[in-house]
C-alpha cells in the first residue's frame, strides 16, 4: 500500500506539472543498523535493562528470607509487573528521543528537497537519489538527549512479613 501511496504521489508531482525540485531516497533500515545513534541507543536500553533486574534482584534476595511466602510471592509479582511497565516506559523513551532526533536531521538535510522518499517503499531507484550516508553522517554528529535512567536501589521498600 505504501508502495502505490509513493508512486501516486510521484505521479500526481509531475502531472500536475509542480516542480518537485530535488527528489532524496534514504535507506531508514540502513540508518537504523548503521548509524553509531542506533547502535548506543540499544546500548543504552541495555543498560536500563540491567538496573531493572538487578532491581528485581535485589527484591528476589530480600523477600527469600520471608516466613510468610504468601507475602513475599505476592509483591515479588506486583514488583516484577511494576518493574516491566517501568522497564517499558524507559526504553519507549529511548526510541523517542532517537527517532525525535533522526527526525530532527533529516528535515534538516532535506529541507531543500521537493520529495524524500524511504527506500523500503521503492521499487528501484537511482543511486544518485540515495542520501542514506549524508543522513548516517549527520546523525551520528547529533547529540540525543536520552531520558534519565533509573536509579539502583539497594533497599527497596518491602511489606511487613506477616
């Protein structure tokens, strides 16, 4: 679908007789692989990664010392579950502060262009079109302002071991 949106709009340009000006195709998989952003990025969700397990970890060896298993079962799966969420809310914000700046760059470096198209869309293209590495280039040279990460906690507020 997306394919017939792009050659639609590609028609309708140049029938229409609008002067697209310069046309630019980027490769987003290959921006996405590529770039160092990308690859610090899953470096960074990694590193949130391991502060919520060892958060979870932390929890796991405190309650195991519970008389009151019912107890401990119970938070240690309401913490996990809380743990998840907040896990996930990290690394979505992650991704947007990585995808806010890719996009940053592209309207950037594209802002003299009538039409950018991304190449998973096309059927073939002229490599002269192709601004992947421009954009890989300029990218990598942005910062990306990543949210904070989560702090390690060490005592943990747990329920009373009734």
């Amino acid at each position: 679908m997306r394919l017939f949106s792009s050659l639609f709009l590609v028609c309708a340009l140049f029938l229409t007789g609008c002067n697209a000006g310069k046309i630019g195709v980027i490769d987003m998989n290959a921006v996405m692989t590529q770039s160092m952003q990308a690859k610090n990025a899953q470096k960074e969700a990694l590193e949130v990664q391991k502060i919520y397990q060892y958060n979870l970890t932390v929890i796991q060896k405190k309650l195991a010392g519970y008389k009151n298993k019912e107890t401990a079962k119970n938070y240690l799966g309401q913490a996990a579950q809380q743990l998840q969420k907040q896990l996930q809310a990290s690394q979505a914000g992650i991704n947007q502060a990585l995808a806010n700046t890719l996009s940053e760059v592209i309207q950037e470096q594209t802002k003299d262009y009538g039409l950018v198209l991304n190449k998973a869309t096309l059927i073939r293209s002229k490599d002269t079109l192709d601004i992947t590495q421009t954009i890989i280039d300029e990218f990598d040279k942005a910062a990306v302002s990543y949210p904070a990460r989560p702090q390690k906690v060490d005592n943990p507020k747990l329920p009373a071991d009734k």
